[in-house]
C-alpha cells in the first residue's frame, strides 16, 4: 500500500476497486462520523450517539462496572512491573509508584474502608464516579467507533488533502494531518505511538516530531465529552467541539513560530538521513480518493479491527486509569486543603482580568491547575458562568500538556524534548487560548 508523500504528482494510477471496497470506505467513515459528531435528543438528553450509548451502558450495569474499573485500575498499576518498564527510567519509576498509589486508593474507595480524608464526599467517590468511570467505560466503547472512523481510508484521504495546508500554517509534512486527526478523535496516546515511529522512520525532524507531540497530540473526543458532562455543555456539543478544535489549532500555528519551538534542531532521528514528504501538486482529489480506497482495500477486517482497537482501548485505559486516580487525588488535596494554587492564580490573574472573563481568579486558578490534570480545572469552575466554564473547557484541552498522563506520555518517546521545554510550551499555550477563546466565547454564546 502506498505511503502519503509517497505517491506521484502528475500521474494517477486510474485504478478500479470493487464495490465492497468502496462501501467499506464510505460506510464505516459515516458510521464512525455518526456516533463522534452528529447529536441525538433521546428521553431530553442532546448528545452524540457515543455519549447516549455509554450512558446507557453506566446505567444498566451500574453494579459490574464499578469493579470493572477496579479491576482495570489494578492491572494497570502491575502492569509495568509485569513487563519489567517500571525502572527504565526515574520518570517511569514514579509514575508506576504513583499507579500503585493510585490503585489502592480505587480499592479502598469502592469497599468504602478508606480514612476520613480519602472518603470525603468531594474526594475519592468523586474523583472514583465521576471521572475514572465515564473514562473506563467510554475508552473501549469509543475505541470500537474509533476503528470504523480511522481504520478505512477516512485519515488517509484526509491527510492528501490537507498537504497544502499542514506545511504553511503547521510547519509539518502532510502526512501529519492523520496524527493531528487520530489524536483529536482518538487518543494522545495513539498519536504519539504514529508520531513517534514515524519520526524514527526519519519521515519527521525532531523539530516536526515536537511540533505534533506538543501541539496536536490532545486528549481524545471521548475525553472532551466527560469534560462537556461535567461542565454542562452537551446541549450545545457541537459549538464546543469545534470551537475547540480551531483554538487548538490556531494555537498551534502560532507556538511553531516562536521560541523554544522554532530553535529546536531540523535534524533527523539520530542525525541520519531522512526521507522527507514528496510534495502532491496535481490531481489531489484523485490521490486522495486512491490513497483512503486502497487503505480500506488493504485494512482487515471490521471485526478483527474492532477487537484490537478495543484490546489497545483496555490497554490505554490500564495506562491513564491508576495515574489519574493518583495524581487527580494529589491535585484533589492540595486544592481543596492548600492555597498553593490561590496564590499561583495570580501568574494568570491581570490576564483573565483584563480579558473581562466573568470570576477572573476563578478562571485564573482553573488555568494554572490545568498543568496538573486536564480535568481538574472542571472541578473548580462547576458553578462558574456559562461563559467561563466553555473557556475553561476550550482551555482544558487546547493546553494539551499535563502531568498525570501526556507529559509522561512524551518522555517516554524517543522525541528529543525535555520537561522545562513541555512546562514552557504548555504557558504559552495557556496564554494564547485565553487571548483567542474568551472573545470567540463571548462572540458564540
């Protein structure tokens, strides 16, 4: 099968699939566009079909799923120790002393034998109901969808397209546009694994390969639909998903030009020689119309794409579940019984002041949480105002570095970008969103 930036510019081989291939492309990438994008009113609720579905699944098994997550969350915390990762590096050592951490404070939640502190309505009931739960559930639900969505040609025919626009407005090859998209709709953690092979490949710069790790490797639509829950926003889903995306992206084109991302090296993985992107410059439709049928010509099929899609789902989940249970904690406690993060408020206070945002410090102490958990910032502004808590939920995502899962997540690739360059990046992110969200917010709603 043909690579992007493999193909050539001025002839296109006129090839002729078969109309099973052809309603495999078409098929799966509508039922996929379904349940991420179009939303459903059923029994009051609008949402997307994904959301309805998985709230149906919480609720009728409401009784298993507590210990499915349990159970996720303790095989999680092995995990490392059972493939022997857990002492690679000091990084991974403390994150999978911190998955321990976090898997039994999961069991002592859930048989209700935790102390005082731990049991706290607003702590680990909380953090255990609201946020691992919707999480477990919806990672393998959406993994399923998520194979129908990204699996048959969709990314691919993407990706063609968007060649003219990925180099000037991103500074990256075309080929980027499908760990842009795979990331948005699929997982951080997904983009970075194309990322970063491709990078070794030598089909990256190190420069291009930071670019996609900092600027486009976010947490995943599902991820954004337990923020919305959370803040109240699924009525108005598609405002908010889009809104989000083009902040994000916006913010992306505008961090590659300036420091420290414009002087990281234009070298290749190791200093070897690189294979750069053929550049596409005729007959684009066509090639990208041959590049997404020939992927859906050559991908397996649905149902043994369905079962790894889910079995990388439960595997990712294992992954986030026990170090967001911990840190989300560590994050829960200093919130709520420190005023570390009243003080630090004030790094983003005259910011959020001057950008007339509706409870300034609310918003400001939102903003410096977000480097801890790109959840946590939700639970600070529940009862904010409406317009506040769509900034803070654009802001949540659009930031896209945080250290209980993407900050790791990076450091564990061979992407040649230390924590100091991360922390700085995610500020300035942080910055830019604020500036350009709050009036398009204010604008929309």
């Amino acid at each position: 099968m043909q690579k992007i930036g493999q193909i050539g510019n001025d002839q296109v081989e006129n090839r002729k699939y078969s109309a099973t291939t052809i309603l495999k492309f078409f098929l799966c990438s509508i039922l996929g566009i379904f349940m991420f994008f179009l939303p459903l009113t059923i029994n009051g609720k609008n949402s997307i079909p994904l959301d309805h579905l998985v709230g149906w699944i919480r609720t009728t098994f409401s009784s298993i799923i507590v210990y499915y997550i349990l159970v996720i969350v303790i095989l999680g915390a092995l995990y490392p120790f059972y493939k022997k990762t857990w002492n690679s590096s000091w990084i991974e050592a403390s994150i999978s002393f911190l998955k321990v951490f976090g898997a039994i404070a999961a069991v002592l939640v859930v048989f209700n034998i935790g102390p005082a502190w731990l049991m706290a309505e607003d702590m680990g009931p909380y953090w255990y109901n609201a946020l691992l739960t919707p999480i477990g559930v919806l990672v393998p639900i959406g993994a399923v969808f998520l194979a129908l969505l990204v699996g048959y040609g969709l990314l691919e025919f993407i990706g063609i397209l968007m060649q003219p626009i990925m180099r000037p407005f991103w500074k990256t090859p075309g080929r980027s546009a499908v760990d842009a998209v795979a990331s948005f709709v699929g997982s951080y953690s997904i983009g970075l694994l194309i990322t970063n092979r491709i990078f070794k490949e030598g089909k990256y710069t190190a420069k291009e390969a930071a670019i996609i790790a900092t600027g486009f490797s976010t947490v995943s639509a599902t991820f954004m639909i337990v923020v919305a829950n959370t803040l109240d926003l699924m009525s108005i889903w598609n405002l908010y998903f889009w809104t989000t995306f083009f902040v994000t992206f916006l913010v992306t084109a505008i961090t590659v030009r300036i420091w420290p991302i414009r002087n990281m090296s234009n070298n290749y993985y190791k200093n070897k020689p690189g294979d750069p992107e053929q550049i596409v410059t005729k007959n684009r439709l066509k090639h990208a119309w041959n590049e997404g049928l020939t992927t859906a010509e050559h991908a397996k099929s649905i149902w043994k794409n369905i079962i790894e899609n889910v079995k990388d789902g439960i595997v990712m989940a294992m992954g986030i579940l026990p170090t967001i249970m911990s840190i989300g904690l560590i994050g829960l406690l200093l919130v709520n019984n420190t005023p570390i993060f009243d003080y630090l408020a004030y790094i983003f206070y005259p910011l959020t002041y001057l950008l007339q945002i509706a409870e300034p410090l609310l918003a400001a102490k939102a903003a410096v949480i977000n480097l801890i958990d790109m959840f946590l910032p939700s639970l600070v502004i529940l009862e904010a105002p409406l317009e506040t808590r769509f900034i803070i939920a654009v802001l949540s995502i659009s930031a896209i570095l945080f250290f209980s899962a993407l900050i790791p997540c990076i450091l564990s690739t061979e992407i040649p970008i230390n924590v100091g360059q991360m922390i700085v990046i995610w500020f300035i992110r942080t910055v830019l969103t604020l500036i350009i969200a709050t009036p398009i917010v204010y604008l929309l709603l």
